[in-house]
C-alpha cells in the first residue's frame, strides 16, 4: 500500500451478507467486504472465503492490483485483449460463412477421394 501511496484513511470499508453457497452460516454472518478507495473511486466486492478476515485481506489485494494497474498504464494493454476476445467471439458476416462452408465441402470431397475404393467381382 505504501509503494502505490495508498493510505488506510482513503479506503472505505463495509461488510455485508454474502451471497451463493454456504448455507445458514452465509446468511446470519457479514462476511462480504465493499471495499472504495474515496479519491479514485474504485470499488471492490470480496466474497471469495467465508471468513471476514480473509475476505478484507483479498479485497485489499484486488484493489491495490487495480490502481496499479492504473497508475503503470496497463490498463490500456487490458483493455486491447479484452476487445481482441470481443472481436473473437462477434458473429460471422453471411459473406464469411459461406466461405466457410465452401472450404468445408471442399475439404469433405478431398477425403472422400482418399478412402478404400471397393472393387465388385463378377463371376
């Protein structure tokens, strides 16, 4: 914290219930950590273990990795891979999935010309 110049004084901290499983014990305890750092405004949520502490150590970790990533400029590295899985994941234009299934049946009349021919005798 004191590498990142962040001070205990600019975190604000709350607890509350947990969600998800865990039973009886995640419904009566606050073991979730809200975690805001006032001047960036950068907020976590740590619901990770079932132990407060624990939680209030992982929340504290999660944020400092955030500002740093921040404050080093990764941010922007960050950022580009997450567009590049985006531009992954977006839906083929009609154009390009005709060239696919093109390829394809290409690629199936290939193999078809490979396989055993079978040879018919008659006597």
């Amino acid at each position: 914290m004191e590498k990142l110049g962040v001070k205990e004084e600019d975190l604000r901290e709350s607890f509350i219930r947990s969600s998800g499983p865990g039973g009886q014990k995640v419904n009566k305890t606050a073991s979730c950590v809200f975690l805001v750092h006032e001047p960036t405004g950068l907020s976590v949520k740590c619901q990770q273990e079932r132990s407060q502490a624990l939680n209030r150590f992982l929340a504290r970790r999660l944020l400092l990795d955030r500002i740093e990533r921040i404050q080093t400029g990764r941010i922007s590295a960050e950022r580009a891979r997450i567009e590049k899985i985006k531009r992954q994941k977006r839906k083929r234009s009609k154009k390009a999935k005709e060239k696919v299934l093109r390829l394809k049946h290409q690629k199936s009349e290939k193999k078809e010309l490979r396989s055993k021919q079978s040879i018919s005798i008659d006597e």
